[in-house]
C-alpha cells in the first residue's frame, strides 16, 4: 500500500488533517514556553492542553505518513489508544482554569476530574486489551469511529471545556482592563469556531469540502486562542486604538 492506494478524499485528508494538527500543536508549544519568560504556570499547561486538543485526530495524521512512507496500515487498536491522551488535555486545562479563576479549589477540582479521567483510562485501556471492536470501527485507510464508550466521554470533555471556558471568557468581560477584554473577546470567537467546525464534522458527511473547511476552521481557532492567550503587542497597540477612535 501506497500513495496511490490512498483514494483522493484519503489524501485531503490526510493533508489538511495534519496541517491542522500541527498548527494547533505548534500555538500551544508557543504558549506552552512563554512560562519561560513570565513564570505563570497557567501559560504552561495552558499550552500543553492546546497542543493535545487535536489529539484524537493525530492517529489520521501518523497513518497517513506510515502508508506513504513505508507501506504500513495500522490498525484499530493503534487508533483507539490515542483516545488514551484525551484526558491529559483535560486535566492540564483544568488544572489552568483552577488556577485562573478559581485557586483556591484547584485541589478539589482536579481530585475530581484525575478520579473521572483515571477510570475512563483504565476502562478503556481494558477494553483495547480484550474487545477493541466494543469501543470503535475503521471507516477508511486514515480514519475511524469511535463507539458509545468514548464518544460519551468526549462528549463530557466537550461540555466541561464550553462550561469552563465560558466562565473564564466572562470573568475577562467583566475586567476594566481593555486588555483582558480582548483576550476574552479573541477566546470567545475561537471557541466559536472551534465549536462550528466541531458540529460540522459530527453531523455532515466527510466529502472533500468538508474536510477542508472543518480543518481550516480549526486552523483558525488556534491562530485567533493564541490572540486570547498572549495578545500580541501589535494586535492589541491595533484594537485598543480602533475602540478608542469609535
């Protein structure tokens, strides 16, 4: 098997997919060593979540590369097991979310969403051991569906993330700094994106144009949350100015 083996829909998928994972993994190391330079742990793991946000399509991505480069197919099993990672994406923005809005609860919260996330892991590493086709199926070369088991979990990823994110987001309207204002503004229109892009792929068909819009959409998220994250000083020295004018 080989490139010509991919079918073009394969292709594009495999190309804008992995585009888009590696730009969002590309914002969040940028977010992720900017601890560096300011010291603020929330900038860290802030990062490190990003980078693991597009984690469930990075097996598309790896699969691609492994038929083209050397003729291999892997196969359900090495699919599923990324579905391992997501709560590590979970926690780390817990854990930033704790400490930007509330610090003095990180303890609680994290002890409940480590137990949630612990035994979603150890279920599903179980079930890939003994009865990987219970929690998913292959649906083309490069991709594949995920059952009741892990599509439930993310599902409860997804409504933490909006719940969580939208008490930030709010928490930054209600600054009088215009700074914060706009990193709340920048972080509300990426989640929007993301979001869009994310009930797009769920309830459309996967056809060419699809594809590229869902990954280009999420492109767009991640430039616009590394806005809300770290607001450049050009990009700030610019909207502040223009509010200002009007």
């Amino acid at each position: 098997m080989a490139l010509s083996d991919l079918s073009n829909l394969d292709i594009i998928n495999g190309i804008f997919t992995t585009l888009a994972n590696l730009i969002g993994i590309f914002v969040g190391i940028i977010i992720a060593w900017k601890y560096v330079e300011y010291k603020r742990r929330e900038l860290l793991t802030v990062g490190i979540s990003l980078a693991f946000g597009s984690v469930v399509y990075w097996s598309s991505s790896i699969t691609f590369f492994l038929i083209i480069l050397y003729n291999y197919e892997p196969g359900l099993v090495f699919h599923l097991s990324f579905h391992l990672l997501v709560p590590l994406g979970l926690l780390f923005w817990m854990y930033s979310f704790a400490i930007l809005v509330y610090p003095k609860s990180v303890k609680k919260i994290m002890l409940i969403f480590g137990i949630i996330s612990a035994l979603y892991d150890i279920f599903l590493l179980y079930f890939l051991l003994t009865d990987p086709e219970s929690l998913g199926r292959r649906t083309g070369k490069i991709t594949g569906e995920a059952f009741l088991y892990i599509s439930s979990f993310l599902l409860f990823v997804v409504v933490a993330l909006l719940i969580t994110m939208s008490i930030f987001i709010h928490r930054c309207f209600r600054s009088q700094d215009p700074k914060i204002k706009w990193r709340g503004k920048f972080l509300l229109i990426s989640m929007i994106i993301g979001a869009v892009s994310g009930l797009i792929g769920m309830f459309l068909p996967d056809t060419a144009l699809i594809i590229i819009l869902t990954r280009t959409l999420r492109v767009i998220s991640s430039i616009i949350s590394y806005f809300g994250w770290l607001l450049p000083k050009s990009i700030a020295k610019l909207v502040i100015k223009e509010q200002q004018e009007i």
